[in-house]
C-alpha cells in the first residue's frame, strides 16, 4: 500500500509539473525570480554596499554609462548597486510578512473551518473587522504606534494579510473535513490536531502556495507605498520605495531615478503573480489537456 501511494504521489507530482511546464509566462515568470533571488543573495559578490550608500556629490546626477550602470542620484549614489541592494529588503518583506500571516492564518482559519459553529462565527467576524480596514491604513496605524523600522514595517503588512489567508484557508478545509477519509481518521480516533496537521493541511497545500506567491508581490508594492510616504525604511537604507520618492523631484532632469526602481517594482510584482497564476492553473485538478 505505502508503494501505491509513493506512486500515485509521484504520478500526481509528474502531471502538477508537466501542466507548469506548458505555462510560457509562469516559466519565464519563475526565471525571472531566479534571477532576482540570485542578484539579492549575491549582491556583495556583484557589487560593494558601501557604493550603494556612499555619496559622491561630484558624481551626482550622472546618466546610465559603463562606469554606472544605472547612473547615479542626487547624492552621487550609484543607482545599481541602491537597486540591487534594495532587492534584498523588498525580499524579505514580501517573504516575512507572507510567513507571518500564513502562521496566523493557517491557526485561525483551520480552527474556524473545522470545528465551525460558534468558533467560527467570532473568528470570521473578527476576519471581517480586520478587512473593513484598508490595508494601507493598518499599515499606517501600526508602524505609527510601534515606530518606523523594517521589523515594524513586515508586522504592520503581516497584520493586513491575515484576513484574506484566513478565508482561504477556512473555505478550503470546509470543503475537506466531510471527506471521506477524514471520517475514516476520526473513526480510527485520531485526535483533531493531527487530522488537521497530516490529513487536511496537505491537501490544502495547493491554494496556500498559490497564495502565498501572490501576497509576496502585495508586500513588495505595500512596503514601497510606504517608504514612499515616509512611514517604511529610513534612508539611506536601499530601498526601491524610498527611490521612488527621493527622484520625485529629478523627473525631468534625471527621469531614470524614478523609472528603474519603478520597472524593478513591476517586474518583481508581475512576475510573482504570473508564477502564482501558472502554479493555480498547474495544481487544479480540474483542468484537462
């Protein structure tokens, strides 16, 4: 039986895989990340930090050239080396926040989906109070209260995100606990815990992970949004939001000061959600070829 299943599983991994495959943009969607990840990680190999915060006022406002790829901004910062350096703080803020609100969210929700009734009633509630508020407005509120840093910044995103896991996650479980073989572990007296940790989540996997790609990129323009406004990364920390702002005044005489941050925004964004769309259409049991 455990030589079926390691089977099926790997028949059912082979076809998730081979509909990816045929997705043209979610491929080149997830090189693209490839890419960006690689330059984040490796940042330091490619070019030196203290180039990306540095100021070199003789050097200010230098076009795109072989010297600066990117050229440099007000400050005589090169405008690659803010870019690169800034891919690693947009990272991790899509990352930490998308994982914060999924741990939150995955209690909240399973527990609301699974044993419904009244605790699913004050749950979902709470959920419905929490998406009556705008997000860029939690945000806002909470990194006011807790004070302007990137650790406030990824709780303040995390906050606006939980109410949206939440419903995804307890949708998903309603319509596995009747299950037939979530009656069969019950009736073998596993306890709820572990139905919901070995038999539901596993199977909820799928809408999660599509999800989660997808809130990555709402992170990354929420943390933008808000260095831009002044309530996220304090310059002269590298930060593409922070960018955006500090060019707003350069757009005639130095418009790549906005316009590449701006792309590396877009990219980043669209191609995680190209990658969440291709990764929806790949593990829905219903599509056909």
């Amino acid at each position: 039986m455990p030589i079926r299943k390691c089977f099926k599983s790997n028949s059912m991994m082979a076809d998730v895989f081979r509909r990816f495959l045929k997705n043209k943009l979610a491929l080149i969607s997830l090189m693209i990340l490839c890419v960006i990840v690689l330059s984040a990680v490796f940042a330091n190999l490619i070019v030196p930090y203290n180039k990306a915060i540095s100021q070199d006022i003789v050097n200010k406002l230098q076009p795109p050239s072989m010297q600066h790829w990117f050229g440099t901004d007000q400050f005589g910062r090169d405008v690659f080396a803010r870019i690169l350096y800034g891919t690693r703080i947009s990272l991790l803020i899509g990352v930490c926040t998308t994982a914060g609100a999924l741990l939150i969210s995955g209690f909240l929700g399973s527990v609301a989906g699974y044993y419904g009734g009244r605790v699913d009633n004050i749950i979902m509630r709470l959920m419905d109070v929490l998406m009556c508020i705008p997000a860029i407005l939690l945000a806002m509120t909470v990194i006011a209260t807790l004070g302007q840093s990137i650790q406030n910044m990824i709780i303040a995103i995390g906050i606006s995100q939980i109410s949206g896991f939440c419903r995804i996650i307890r949708s998903v479980i309603l319509n596995l606990k009747g299950m037939d073989f979530i009656e069969a572990a019950k009736s073998c007296g596993a306890r709820d815990g572990r139905i919901i940790l070995t038999h539901i989540i596993p199977n909820a996997i799928g809408p999660i992970i599509v999800q989660c790609s997808m809130n990555i990129a709402v992170s990354i323009i929420g943390a933008a949004s808000l260095s831009f406004i002044g309530l996220g990364v304090s310059p002269p920390t590298p930060e593409w939001g922070i960018m955006l702002s500090e060019a707003k005044d350069h757009m005639r005489t130095a418009p790549y000061l906005s316009t590449i941050p701006g792309i590396a925004i877009v990219v980043t964004a669209l191609s995680f959600n190209l990658l969440g769309d291709g990764l929806r259409d790949a593990l829905d049991p219903r599509l056909k070829d």
